[in-house]
C-alpha cells in the first residue's frame, strides 16, 4: 500500500521554506501584488515576474482564472518551483468555498505532474482576500486530504502567525479524528 502524504504545520516565513514547490497566493493577474505574493517576488527576484509575464503572453491573456494553478520558475528563492493560484475573495452572499478548494487541488496537480514531492502552502485567500481563518483551514486541510497523492510525500502549511496556526491546528484535528 503506498503511504498517504503527511501534512505537516509550521510557522514562518513561505519565502524561507525548502521545498520542491511552494504555492503563491496570487491574483488572476499574475503579475504581483502584496501579502505573500509581494513576498515572493521581493525574495525570488525578477526571475518569477518574467516567468508570469511570459505565461501572460503564451496562455493567459486575459489572466488566470481564480482557483487555476500555474507553475514558474522559484528564483532565487530556495524551492524549485512557483506554483501561482488565485484565492476567491470571500464574500458573505456567495459561497465561494469550491473555487478555494480548487485552489489547493489545482496547485497539488500541477505539483505533482512537476514531480514535486514536498510542496508548501499558505493559507490561501485568509490575508487581503478576507477569508474567514477558521473555515479557510478547514476547507484547505480537507482538499488537501483528498487531493494528495504520490510523488508528494509531504504537504507543509506554512502559518504566518499564532492565530492561523491555531486554526489549521484544529482543522487538522477535526478531519483526523
Ligand atoms: N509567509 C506565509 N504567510 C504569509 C506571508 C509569508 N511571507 N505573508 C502573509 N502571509 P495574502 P490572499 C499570510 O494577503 O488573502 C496579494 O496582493 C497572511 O497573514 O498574501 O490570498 C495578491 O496579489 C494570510 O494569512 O493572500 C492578491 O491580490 C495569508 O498569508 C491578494 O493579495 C494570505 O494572505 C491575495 O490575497
């Protein structure tokens, strides 16, 4: 029987992580912005924004639709790859929880199709886009559970601060037990 890749929770820094591929927080654009995706782009360096704006040009002309998953190049950043995705904003009146889902399950098969088999995430869509921690953790850490699958080994989320680690903890905790 081949083993279920172990998800694993750290706290930190995604531009700090070593891992086959790290996922970015993006938007449909994919031509940068703040939070996570600045990040990225100030850490791995030019390299990254010629790689969007040449997907732009080849494929996404129009952007990449949100919970699509593309992957570039990592830079100078110490991770092989860039997976980009854009989180749905969250809204009260619609839900918007299959697009996030797909977010992480998109990245995961672009990851896997790379052959990555560690792969770091943030919390997607829980910074600028709003997202409401508690149920972002939990609508990750399920599509996580049914989308992994070998060469990933390992899925790591990576938590900016105490709160959102907190969360995925019990995210975590809920679908395990
Ligand atoms: N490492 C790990 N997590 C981080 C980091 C970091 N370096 N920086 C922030 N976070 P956000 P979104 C956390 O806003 O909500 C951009 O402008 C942060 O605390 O980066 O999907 C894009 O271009 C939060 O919990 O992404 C889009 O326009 C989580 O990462 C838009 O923001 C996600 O926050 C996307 O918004």
């Amino acid at each position: 029987m081949t083993q279920r890749p172990a998800i694993v929770l750290v706290r930190g820094d995604i531009t700090e992580q070593r891992a086959d591929a790290i996922v970015n927080a993006a938007n449909t654009s994919l031509l940068g912005g703040g939070g996570v995706d600045g990040a990225i782009h100030r850490a791995g360096g030019p390299e990254i924004l010629a790689a969007c704006r040449a997907l732009r040009a080849s494929h996404y002309g129009k952007g990449l639709p949100t919970g699509q998953a593309v992957a570039t190049t990592a830079g100078k950043l110490a991770a092989d790859h860039v997976i980009h995705t854009p989180g749905p904003v969250w809204s009260r009146e619609h839900d918007r929880g299959e697009l996030l889902a797909s977010c992480y399950r998109e990245s995961l098969r672009v990851a896997m199709e790379l052959g990555a088999r560690t792969v770091a995430f943030p919390a997607i869509s829980t910074g600028i886009y709003g997202w409401p921690m508690d149920d972002a953790a939990r609508i990750a850490v399920r599509a996580v559970r049914k989308s992994a699958a070998p060469p990933v080994t390992e899925v790591r989320f990576v938590l900016f601060d105490e709160y959102a680690y907190e969360e995925f903890a019990a995210a975590l905790r809920a679908t395990t037990a």
